[in-house]
C-alpha cells in the first residue's frame, strides 16, 4: 500500500521559514519525480516545485528564489523549505509521486497559514 504523509505545516508570521516533509512508503521512491502542489481556499491547485529522479528541481515562478525542494532517498523522503513566507503562501501543501508506466500517488495535505 502506497503512502505518502506530510508533515510541518502550520502558522508562522510573514518573513518567517517552515519546513515540510513527505515520507513515501509503499514505492521504489528514488525511482519517482516527487512535486509539492499546492491549494488555496477557493482556487485551483497549483504547482508549487519538482524534483526528478536525478535531482534536477523546477518551481513555480512565485517562490523561486524563497522555497527550495529536496530529497533523502535514504530516507524515502522529499522537503520543502520554504523561507521568506508570504500570506499569499497561505493553502494546503499536498505531496505528489509519479513515475511513469507506475502511476501516480497524492498525499493527504498539510495546511500552511502565513500571517500576522
């Protein structure tokens, strides 16, 4: 059974730093491109950075430059560190997996609140 929990969400003031994980089970993790999206109230999800198998990373334009993604194959885990926070930061973070030909995994989200 595939899981992905997240973890290290919660309430920080703007200009402050959190640091999300997500631990995989269930899946050859090195073997995934693992991304962080990212949900608003009342708006689309979005996508919010990626890393490849290789460990080449890509973000969204809005947090290039504040959020940076990695991960620990040896731990079966992917972070987000997310610095610089802005109240437009504020949603729920979902971890996400995918491989191709093995399909693709969600985790269950853990919610961010930037303010003051």
């Amino acid at each position: 059974q595939v899981q992905l929990v997240e973890s290290g969400g919660g309430l920080v003031q703007p200009g402050g730093s959190l640091r999300l994980s997500c631990a995989a089970s269930g899946i050859i993790f090195s073997s995934y491109v693992m991304r962080w999206y990212r949900q608003a109230p009342g708006k689309q999800r979005e996508l919010v950075a990626a890393i490849s198998s290789g460990g080449n990373t890509n973000y969204a334009g809005s947090v290039r430059g504040r959020f940076t993604i990695s991960r620990d194959n040896a731990k079966n885990t992917v972070y987000l560190q997310m610095n610089s926070l802005k109240p437009e930061d504020t949603a729920v973070y979902f971890c996400y997996a995918w491989r191709l030909g093995a399909g693709d995994y969600w985790g269950q989200g853990t919610q961010v609140a930037v303010s003051s």
